[in-house]
C-alpha cells in the first residue's frame, strides 16, 4: 500500500488572487470594504475566527517583545529572510514564504525584525522589495502581516497606498497602522484609514491617533466613537482627544456635534469594559453644556434618549452620589441638571442654573 505524505506547493502564493487584490476587489465606492473575505479562507475554516485576535494584540508590540530572538522560530525566520536579502531568487524566496505562512510565525515578527537589522551582511534595500512583495502579492495572512511589519522599519511614502489599502480589512489594520505611523502625516493617514474600519481597528486606531488638528478633534466627537463592538469602547477617549467640554462651550452648534455629544455621553452612562461616565472628570460640566443645548435642539422624541439617559444617571441611589460629591460634582448642579432633563423631555424649558 502507497502512502501518501503531504508536500509544500512549489508556489503557494500561485493560482489564488492576493490579499490585496481581494481587498481591492471588495472595498466599496466609500472606500469601505464590502467582505472581510481572503483568499486563504479555506485554510481557517476549522480554526477559531482570526480577526477576533486582534483584540490581544497590540500596534506598538506586534509579538511578544520579551521572547528570545533566538527560539526556534525566530532564528529561521532570521536566517531565511537575511538570506532572501542577500539572493533574490524564487528558491529563496519560496523558502521564507513557507516558514512565515505557518502560524507560529507571528510570534516571531518582534525578535525576528530585532534581530534582522543586526545581522552583517543584510541587504536592507532588497529586503523592503521583498517586503514589498509580500504584502503586495501574497495569497496567506501571516506571510502579508510579516511584509507590513517590515514595511514598518522604513517609512518610504512609496508604500503608503499599498499600506493603506490592506488596512482596510481588520486582519490586517495593526500591522498597516504600524507602518502608517513611521510617515510623515501619520495623524491623517490613521484618521482616513479609521473612516473605512468600524469594528476593532477602529478602536485601535482611534486609541493611537493623535488629534493635532481640528478636523480629527470634530471626527472624534461626531464620528469615531462609533463603531459595531461597541460605542462605550471609545466614548470616554473620545471626549478627551476631541476635547468635547470645549466643543460644547460655543453659544451654538451643529446638528451633528450634538448628536455626537449625546451619544458619547450615554455611551459613559451605560459604562462596559472600558471607562465610563465616573472616570470622565469634566463629566459634570460637559452634561450642563449639553442640555443647554438641548434645551434648543431636542425637538422631538428621536433625540430624546441621551436626556433621558442623563435623566436615569441623576436619579441614581443617594449611595453612589455620595461618591461622586467627593469627586467634583455638586449637590446643586446635579438638582439643576434633573431639572432640566425633566423639563426637557416635558417639552418645556426652565432657567438654567448650573452648579459651580
């Protein structure tokens, strides 16, 4: 009896369309994508769902950074793509993609791109065409993170489309956030790219942007708190890098900065796993600002329910107040503000008198 054993595809990046093809294929007219499908699909069918990982995972860190570049894997990881430096050749080239397609590959990315940059004799030039290659033209998910986290050592403009691109889908987001941010205008870049994304890689993203200008700051406080996981996740960042109690001290505002407002502010109320409504220290005079203005602009039941919300905060238990009049807040601002929510949702407007 013949017994079969399995043998490497000669090219496993051949006969399948790349990842970035597929993304490109799928990303809508609104430069979001239409399916979080890839080519390599098939090979994770029976695996727990990958994207989810990302959760674990971090822009700064991709792997363990305290793992010894010398393991196993980390050292033929080295040892393959200094060589494929060295030799751009489709033996070499074949050798690399195999050891980084296999799972355990990721974990190596940290000590690996360590330990790369030390080695004598590496040709760094002909590794970013390689890595240029990888995230460009490879068909598996690991293989395509390994080209972005390399492309992350260079910051040449010259990939920054390519980049962008493949972190439009969230497998991918961390690693093309990471190689955004070694180019100049990275803050745009990862604000752009946090526009197409509304699950997880919107929440890393918007964690690590920096709000340098106002149109990112008027992104944040409309916009970016929302995503599919969860708008409690980025509320209370939000409010801070948008700066939302400035925000709220113009005279006026805008429809959409009010709605804004009122979400991220019964999305604290509600609380979760990230910070809520008790963290946010400006929590007391942002609610005064909000009903003042919502003593103009909530004309109907639709936009009652972040007053509402405000309403049910107020009217907790005495116990937990308690807490709360050592943290900043005022007996009179909160009877103030009850005030005003009950006036509000009545359909009648009192005179504000805020608490100081």
């Amino acid at each position: 009896m013949l017994h079969h054993t399995a043998v490497a595809p000669l090219y496993p990046w051949a006969g399948k369309p790349s990842a970035y093809d597929m993304i490109v294929l799928r990303t809508g007219q609104d430069g979001k994508l239409k399916s979080q499908a890839l080519p390599d699909d098939d090979e994770y069918a029976d695996k727990p769902e990958r994207r989810e990982a990302l959760r674990q995972q971090d822009l700064e860190d991709i792997g363990p950074i305290g793992a010894a570049w010398d393991d196993g894997v980390a050292k033929e990881l080295t040892r393959l793509l200094a060589r494929l430096s060295r030799d751009r050749n489709v033996r070499n080239r074949r050798a690399a993609y195999l050891a980084l397609m296999r799972k355990d590959s990721l974990d190596a990315i940290s000590p690996a791109l360590q330990a790369l940059h030390k080695l004598p004799g590496l040709n760094a030039g002909n590794l970013y065409e390689e890595a240029l290659w990888m995230a460009r033209h490879s068909v598996h998910r690991n293989v395509v993170k390994f080209g972005l986290a390399l492309l992350s050592q260079y910051g040449s403009e010259r990939h920054r489309e390519l980049t962008f691109t493949l972190g439009k889908h969230e497998e991918f987001t961390l690693y093309a956030a990471s190689a955004l941010m070694s180019m100049d205008q990275s803050s745009k870049s990862l604000c752009e790219l946090a526009r197409c994304v509304d699950g997880w890689g919107r929440i890393y993203l918007v964690e690590r942007l920096d709000p340098e200008t106002q149109e990112i700051r008027d992104w944040l406080l409309r916009e970016g708190f929302r995503n599919r996981i969860g708008d409690g996740l980025l509320a209370y960042t939000c409010a801070l890098k948008g700066d939302l109690e400035e925000a709220l001290q113009a005279d006026t505002i805008d429809p959409s900065l009010y709605e804004g407002a009122g979400g991220i502010l019964a999305a604290l109320i509600a609380g979760g796993p990230a910070e809520d409504i008790d963290d946010y220290e400006q929590a007391m005079p942002v609610i005064g600002e909000y009903l003042r203005h919502a003593e103009r602009m909530c004309a109907d039941a639709a936009r009652l329910a972040p007053v509402r919300a405000i309403e049910r905060f107020l009217e907790q238990d005495e116990r937990v107040w308690k807490k709360r009049y050592g943290n900043g807040w005022t007996p009179e601002a909160r009877q103030a503000y009850l005030a005003m929510c009950r006036s509000i949702a009545e359909g009648g407007v009192v005179d504000r008198t805020r608490g100081g």
